[in-house]
C-alpha cells in the first residue's frame, strides 16, 4: 500500500471521529446540563428529581417547619437564597418565597405555630415535585390538621367537655332527693322511741376477777375480788365483794349492793351501800361513785363511801389490759385508799392512808378460764402507818401471788 493512501484513509477517519464528537456536544448542551448564564432568575424550569449523585440545594424557606414540636423555637428568617437558575430539580414551587417569609413576618403569632398549623403562606402544590425530602417516601410525611381561624387554639389546655357534662352557667344537680315524712317514719318506727331499742330482756354476769393465794414477807394467805350484775342495757343491780385472810384468820371482808344507770356507752353511776364486815366491828356505809372505760382502754372505779361519825373513805382503782399475745394478758393494777378522819379500830388513818400496786400475767386456755401469777406491794402512808406501827403490823409487804380469773 503506499504513502498517499494510508493518509488518505488517516484524513476520512479523523473527520468522521470530528463529527461525531460535534454531534454529542450538540445534543449534550439540548438537554440543560450547561445552562446559559444569561438565563433569567425569574424562569421556572421544567421540575426534575434531583440527580443522586449531587445533593439538592436547600429552598428559601424552610419546607420543614412544621415539623418542628411547640417547645422549638422559630427559625430566623434565612438569608435571600441563589437564582432559581441554580436549583434546576427544585425549580417548581419556591418561586413565591420571599412573599411567604414577608408574610410570616406581618403575623406576630406566626412563631406559635408548630405542628399543630400549617403554614397557609405557600401554595400545596408547590410541592408536587418533593415526593421525598430527605430520602423519605411521600405515604410517610405526617398529615397536618386543617388550619382554624383562631390562632390561639393550640394554647387551649382544657380537656375537652366529655358528653354529657352540664354548661357552666346551669344550676347544679341536686345529688339527693329532699328526705320525707315517710323516709323518716320508715327509718325510726313509732313503736322505736327513747331507750325502748335496747329491749327489755334481763341478763345476768357473775365474775372472780382474783381468787389467789400470795406468800408475803410477813405470812401467806388468800384473797379474792368478785362481782356480778342482773339487769337490761341501761339498769342493773350490782353485786361487789372482797377479802382477806392470813393465818387462818379473816383480816378484811366487804360486801356491796349497788344500783347502776348506764350515762353513756362506756360509764355507769352507782349508787347503794357497803357493808364491812371486817376490820373492826361490821359497819355499814352509803356509796355512790361512777365506773366504766376511759380513753385508752383504762378500767376505772371511783368510789366515796360515807359511815358513822362522818366518815368518808374513798377508792380508785385503775386497771389496764396489755395484750402479749391474744392470750397471754398483762394486767397492771393500782389502788389508793384516802379517809377523811381517823379510825383506829380499823387501822386506818386520815389523808392517804395506803397504796396498792400489782402485775399480773395471765394465760386465757378460754375466756372464762385464765390462771395467772403476779406480784404485789402494798404500803401504808401517814398516820396509818403509824397506827400498823402501834399495833405491831408491818406497814409495808410485798407478796408472790398464783391465782385463778374467771367469769360465767
């Protein structure tokens, strides 16, 4: 082959490569990709997706804002964005928003709307073309609630009225009927008055509150305590007994007939009289006194007995009740004995004339049968020691006592 024809094959191949070089540039530049700078700002291209390649250019405004929650604070307004020239996939839609941010701007309460309003500003289909900010698909963009006339109704924190509730301004509802003749007649019955309720059956009780033999510092011996009542809720006929014996004699033995009126749920008066059998000769006094529960669960009797020659002797006596168990029973016990004037045939003097305290743990096998032991110390004060002293007694003692409670 010689010279002039492989450079004449050279020349045709170089022409046809030339051309078809021009033809790609010419189509190249048909499709937009190199936009001429003398394009006008104003235009509106033909909306494109963004390539994937090259992140979009963010719009003027913000098309997020009503994403953001109440506690967010507004945005500032974003500085005047590039040509629309420069954002060829988002051309569509942004043309207005400079008008959108002059109008935020006139509405002072624009910066309350969050999530709750949509911004009534921009035109919905100026969005057509954002199927996916962010990457996200269109079904996952929240749906905004329709824009209200009132701008302050997001800041209502009142629960809505439930149904059914009466306005403000209504009376109230009367939540009872007015009670009647007939609802109070059916709740009291005419044969139900005064202290009837409590019927009138008679009852009896009969109680051994102590029945012990102590071993003391001066002997042994036995004592006891006793009461019992006949009678209805409210009246009652008492019966108390007590006494003494030490060295086979008996020291000590009274014998009360009381009446009793119930005055309140917890404390009846008494009234009647005592005969005392020993010490001394037997003698009889006139007794009146009150006895029942006080607060905290204390029993108490207080009794004044008057006698011959104007004698008067008062009894208190306080007992309580502390449960160890519920049948292993503590008992502590304190009486005093005062007498107006002095009695030397039965050893006992005025003022304070003795003090008596005791301990008693008891165990109920039943409520009527409960055999205890306890301690006791007695002492005697004033001018009755004085006359124990005179006749030859101890006028202290401190006894071991074991002994039986029972009630039928």
């Amino acid at each position: 082959m010689s010279a002039s024809s492989t450079l004449l094959r050279t020349g045709v191949l170089a022409a046809a490569l030339w051309t078809a070089i021009g033809s790609a540039h010419a189509q190249h530049s048909a499709h937009g990709h190199h936009p001429p700078a003398t394009k006008p700002a104003a235009a509106k291209p033909t909306p494109q997706r963004p390539s994937a390649s090259k992140p979009a250019t963010p719009p003027v405004t913000d098309p997020h804002a009503h994403h953001r929650t109440p506690a967010e604070p507004a945005a500032t307004p974003r500085p005047q964005a590039a040509p629309a020239a420069a954002h060829p996939a988002h051309g569509s839609g942004h043309a207005d928003s400079a008008a959108g941010n002059d109008k935020r701007a006139d509405d002072p309460h624009a910066q309350h709307r969050g999530g709750a309003e949509s911004d009534t500003a921009q035109d919905d289909s100026a969005h057509a073309g954002h199927t996916g900010h962010a990457g996200q698909p269109e079904s996952s963009k929240p749906e905004m609630p329709p824009a209200t006339d009132d701008a302050h109704a997001h800041h209502r924190s009142e629960a809505a009225q439930p149904a059914g509730d009466l306005p403000a301004d209504h009376p109230p509802r009367e939540p009872l009927p007015p009670i009647t003749d007939a609802d109070r007649a059916a709740a009291f019955p005419a044969h139900l008055h005064g202290h009837d309720m409590h019927g009138d059956a008679i009852r009896s009780f009969v109680r051994i509150d102590r029945l012990e033999a102590f071993d003391g510092d001066h002997g042994s011996g036995q004592a006891w305590e006793a009461d019992a009542w006949i009678g209805g809720d409210t009246d009652r006929l008492w019966l108390k007994a007590s006494g003494e014996r030490s060295a086979g004699r008996t020291h000590a033995a009274d014998l009360d007939v009381l009446y009793g009126r119930s005055i309140s749920p917890w404390w009846d008066v008494v009234a009647g009289a005592r005969q005392s059998f020993r010490p001394g000769p037997s003698q009889t006094f006139a007794a009146v006194g009150i006895q029942g529960l006080a607060p905290y669960m204390f029993e108490v009797s207080a009794m004044a007995y008057a006698g011959e020659g104007g004698q008067v002797i008062g009894e208190l006596e306080l007992e309580y009740e502390l449960l160890l168990t519920n049948r292993l029973i503590l008992q502590p016990v304190v009486e005093l004995e005062l007498a107006r004037r002095d009695d030397p045939a039965r050893g006992i003097g005025s003022g304070l004339a003795k003090a008596e305290a005791g301990l008693r743990l008891r165990y109920e096998f039943t409520r009527r049968f409960a055999p205890y032991i306890g301690v006791v110390h007695e002492r005697a004060y004033g001018d009755t020691r004085d006359l124990r002293d005179a006749m030859g007694e101890a006028p202290d003692d401190t006894r071991i006592v074991i002994g039986l409670r029972t009630w039928f």
